[in-house]
C-alpha cells in the first residue's frame, strides 16, 4: 500500500530542493510545478514497488508511447517491433 503522507513529503522536499539550489528564484507555489514534483514522488513510489521484470515493462510501454513523437523521417517500426517482442517475453 503507497503511504500518501510519504508521497506528499517526497513532493514538497523535491520543491523545496528546486528552491534550495536557486535562492535567487522568488518562492511562490506554482500548482503545475508542484504538480510535477507530487506526480515525480508518486512515480517512484510506485516504482519502489515493483519488481525488476516489472520496472522494465513499464519502462518499456513508456518508449513505446514516446516513439509517436519521434520524426516523420525516422522509421520507428523495427524499434516498436523489438520492444514489443520485450514486452511480451517479460509478461510470458
């Protein structure tokens, strides 16, 4: 079970942190920004969790995901076939 206490802690060191290295910057919260850092700590609560074969598919359906982006010239079919061959011998 994720401790959400925890999470929302992760988050706001992360912030703080962000702040720490740059002292010049004002300090005023940003929702989009915080949000970054609570969806960042949540993310690797998650992560922490997980098994290694299980990491790796995450891993693996998030460059799948990632690949639609790549340009119109690069042929990214021969890459979407190999991660999804990766990704069903992990859940095979």
């Amino acid at each position: 079970m994720l401790n959400r206490s925890e999470i929302m802690k992760a988050a706001w060191a992360k912030w703080n942190a962000h702040f720490a290295a740059r002292p010049h910057i004002a300090r005023k919260l940003n929702r989009a920004d915080f949000g970054f850092y609570l969806a960042a700590a949540w993310h690797e609560a998650k992560a922490a969790q997980m098994t290694a074969p299980e990491r790796r598919a995450d891993r693996i359906t998030v460059e799948i995901d990632r690949l639609k982006y790549q340009s119109f010239r690069v042929n990214i079919e021969p890459r979407r076939r190999q991660l999804e061959t990766e990704l069903a011998a992990l859940a095979g």
